[in-house]
C-alpha cells in the first residue's frame, strides 16, 4: 500500500463529493482534478472514477429531461431518482474509501473508466 498524504485524500474526496458544489460544479471540480494530477495516480484514479460516474449522471438526467418534453421521460423520473440515491450512497463510499487512502470502483461503469 502506497503512502497517501493528507492533500491527496482531500483532492480525492472533493472529486468524489463535488456534487455538494452545485450547478455544473459537480462535472468541473473532478475534471479540474483529473486535468492538474495526471502525476499522482491516487489522487488522478479517483478523480477518473468519479468524472466518469458524474458525467453518467449528467448525461442520463439530460436524456430523461428531453424525454419529458415528450411525456416518455415521466416514466424515467423514478428510475433516475433511484439512480441519484446509488449515486450518492456510492460516492459517500467512495469518499470514505480515499480518506482511508484506498482505490474504489464506481459499479456499473468500469468499461467507460478503463477507455480513458
């Protein structure tokens, strides 16, 4: 296990929890990370985990919104909701993970994290 210092679990977990930052801040914070980083791969992984996991989110919000214009999205909004709840249960892992100075991988998305 690799020594993991103090601003490193603090830049990991801020990527993990950007979303508390609000508006498109949840997508900048981590990509602003991942960009300055590249040198520190604790911190960088993490910081790929969770811009990945964050666009996901992005994306499928965006695509039932549209899809509520045409009344179709209505019966996605439920199904996004629950994914907002796992999105958040497992970042809150994910943050607790880094600050133990541990790696986590996001479910469901490692094939689009392994392509970056």
């Amino acid at each position: 296990m690799e020594n993991v210092t103090g601003e490193q679990k603090l830049l990991a977990v801020l990527a993990h929890l950007a979303y508390f930052i609000g508006g498109l801040g949840f997508v900048v914070a981590p990509l602003v990370i991942f960009l300055l980083k590249k040198d520190d791969y604790f911190v960088y992984d993490h910081a790929k985990q969770a811009l990945v996991a964050h666009l996901m989110l992005l994306v499928a919000g965006l695509v039932v919104s549209l899809l509520c214009f045409a009344l179709i999205g209505l019966l996605l909004v439920p199904i996004l909701a629950i994914l907002g709840i796992i999105f958040v249960i497992t970042s809150l892992i994910a943050a607790l993970q880094a600050l133990s100075g541990n790696y986590y991988r996001y479910p469901f998305i490692q094939r689009v994290v392994d392509k970056i």
